[in-house]
C-alpha cells in the first residue's frame, strides 16, 4: 500500500515521460536511442518511465572504428536509482525549508519581545505623556539593558524627566508671580482706601507717595517676571560667542560710575594683570553676561553703606575666569547663602532710593544666565573685614 510521501511524489513527478520496457536478449533496436547511435547519432541522455513508474536514465553511444559504426553501447541506470536521489535532495529541501521557516519565526518571535514590544511600550508611554502633562506617567524600566533600545529609553526617561521638571518650575513660577503681584497691589488698595479717611495735606502726600512707590515696585516686577520668562527662550535660542569680560566689566563700572556721581558710594576694579590680551575670554551669551555684572553690583551697592566701597575683581583661576563683586555691608546669614538665589526673595534694606527698583528676580536671573554659560555662580561672606562677596566663574576659552 501506498504511502502519503509515495502518492504525493507520485503526483508531483507525473508526466508524459517515455515508457522503458526491459526485452532481455531481444534486437537492442528497439530502442530509439539505440537506432539512432547506429546512424552515428548520438541523442542527450533520455529519461525514461519503468512499468512500476520508477525513473531511470538511459544513454547509448556508437562503438566506432575508422569511421566504421561496429556497434552501440547502451547504458542505463538501475531502476528506481534516479528517484532515491531525487527522494533525499526533497528532503533535505523540505527539512532546510522547514529550519529557514523555524528560524524566521524565532527570529520574529525574539524581535517582538526585545524590540517591536519596549518599543510599543515606549511609544504607548510617549503618548500619555503628549495626552497628561500635569501627572506622571509610569515609565517602563531598561535600566538592565545595554543595547540601543537601553539607551533610548534611557535618553526618554531623562527627557521626560526634564519635561516634568520644565512643567513644575513654570507652575511654581507662576503661582510666585500671582503672589508677588497681589502684595504691592494689596498694599496699594489698602494705601488708597485711608487715602478717602485723610485730614490734612501732609497726609494725603504721604499716602499718594506709598501708593506710587508700589506702584513702582509692580511695575518694576512685571518688567523683570517679563523678561525672566524670555529668557529661557532667548538662551536656547541664542548661540554663545567669545566675550571679553575684561571689556565687559570697564564698560559697566563706567556707567555705574557716573550714575553714582556725587554719592559716598564707591565704585573700584581691580583687575589681574596678564600680558595676553586673550586671558579673560570666555564664551557666553553676548549682552547677558553684561546683565549679570549689572545685577552684581546694583545688589552690592543696595547693600553698602555711606561711604563703603564695593570692589569688582577679574582674575584667571586655572582654566576659568573668575569674577568677583565685593561689598562692604552686613554679609549674608550662612542658612540664607543659597536663599538669595531663588525667585523674588530680597532682604535689602527699604528706602527712597531703592523703593520699587528691585523686584528679587536679578540674582536669580543671573545664576541663570551663568550656568547656561557652563559657569558657576555663589555667594559667601568677605574673610577680612564683614560684607557679601558673589563669585562668578566661567570657563576661558584660552587655556593658560
């Protein structure tokens, strides 16, 4: 009985192929190819069908001498020969088949699961993410994996991190500034509602004049609160260039000179000399790191005393510049040295000259155009006779 290989081959090699019949010791012209090598024609190798549907390959050739035809050799293979080695080339087809097919789906199956599936789940995340700002998503952990899907999802973790951190300094910046906003407001309203209960002129010139005074600190505060929520914008956006600071700091003394004119206040810049004209080259954001000496030394004057000197001092320190601005005031309390440098905090002394001039966004406007600088900014109190000193340090461009 048949097998399922047997039919199926059967099937598969079923054709109009000649009939090979075995005559024994009978006229070998019988056969075609046999004939034709007696006229000197030799015919391609046949293929032919036994009487069971067994292929064998039949070739005869003339036996030649002088020209001379004396004979014809036939040669065929033995039944059944031609098939078995067609049966082993199928199955090893069949079984390479079957391995490509067994690798592709494994090859598939490890794709989904190390590849096609995190990176489902990074898109899936990507996506709560771009739908919830205000809440966290969950993000999924490849901190155990080393290849490139472990470090794009590393790269996305510290991206959304970055996001969330953006999101929560502008909501707090905001919530900063409706307070900031509603104290000189309040107070202007409640200055304005005694204004109605005034007896005599003095009074009312009084009143007028702390209402105008808060008026003047709104808005100087809705100046600054403006140009901080450009700035971040404006930094990204920018692209630093070489700025010598040298040049910097003898243009803005120089301006602060003349407005102090007659004042007790000094103004002096000492600056390390070097003979390269390079020496306090840094790259920055040009125009801003004018800002920050600007905010430096408005601060420490607020805080001189009559007749204190406040002293800016330029030097290399290895491979940075270092910027100093000294005062001679009271110093800085050591819990508040990391204080002063967040939004709207000021503790200056009040007075007519400063009334509405300073909103308490400066020195944390400068810390920030410092570190975008890759510098660094901080304060500390003088070792030699009291006062506040803020330092600033920046990277040179040429090294010394």
């Amino acid at each position: 009985m048949k097998t399922v290989w047997t039919r199926l081959r059967d099937w598969l090699d079923a054709s109009d192929l000649p009939v090979y019949r075995e005559i024994g010791l009978a006229n070998g012209n019988y056969y075609v190819e046999v004939r034709q090598a007696l006229r000197g024609v030799t015919l391609p190798p046949m293929l032919l069908l036994t009487d069971d549907g067994k292929q064998i390959v039949s070739h005869a050739v003339p036996i030649q001498r002088r020209n001379a035809i004396l004979g014809v050799l036939l040669l065929s293979s033995r039944p059944g020969e031609i098939d078995e080695i067609l049966d082993r080339e199928r199955w090893v087809t069949i079984a390479v088949a079957l391995m490509a097919l067994s690798a592709t789906l494994m090859a598939s199956l490890l794709l989904a699961r190390t590849i096609a599936g995190p990176m489902g789940r990074l898109s899936a995340v990507a996506e709560q993410v771009s739908q919830r700002l205000n809440s966290r998503a969950r993000l999924p952990d490849f901190a155990d994996r080393r290849d490139e899907v472990g470090q794009m999802a590393g790269a996305f973790a510290r991206m959304t991190s970055a996001l969330y951190r953006r999101i929560e300094a502008s909501e707090k910046f905001a919530a900063d500034v409706a307070h900031e906003l509603k104290n000189p407001l309040a107070a202007a309203r409640g200055t304005a509602d005694v204004l109605t209960y005034a007896k005599t002129d003095a009074e009312r010139r009084e009143l007028v004049a702390q209402i105008q005074g808060e008026l003047k600190r709104l808005n100087r505060l809705i100046t600054d609160v403006s140009n901080a929520s450009r700035l971040d914008a404006e930094l990204a956006r920018q692209q630093v260039v070489p700025v010598d600071v040298k040049v910097v700091l003898a243009n803005v003394v120089d301006v602060f000179k003349d407005i102090l004119g007659a004042d007790t206040r000094a103004l002096a810049l000492d600056v390390a000399g070097f003979g390269d004209v390079r020496t306090y080259v840094v790259n920055a954001h040009e125009g801003r790191i004018g800002q920050v000496v600007t905010n430096l030394i408005d601060n420490a004057l607020s805080f001189s005393p009559a007749g204190g000197t406040v002293t800016v001092r330029l030097r290399r320190v290895d491979r940075e510049i270092e910027l100093a601005v000294e005062d001679e005031g009271l110093g800085i309390p050591p819990d508040k040295l990391e204080t002063i440098f967040e939004r709207f905090y000021s503790d200056r002394p009040q007075s007519d000259q400063t009334s509405g001039k300073n909103s308490g966004l400066g020195l944390s406007i400068s810390r920030e155009i410092v570190t975008a600088s890759g510098g660094r900014i901080w304060a500390e109190n003088s070792s030699t006779g009291g006062g506040a000193r803020f330092v600033v340090r920046l990277p040179a461009v040429h090294r010394s």
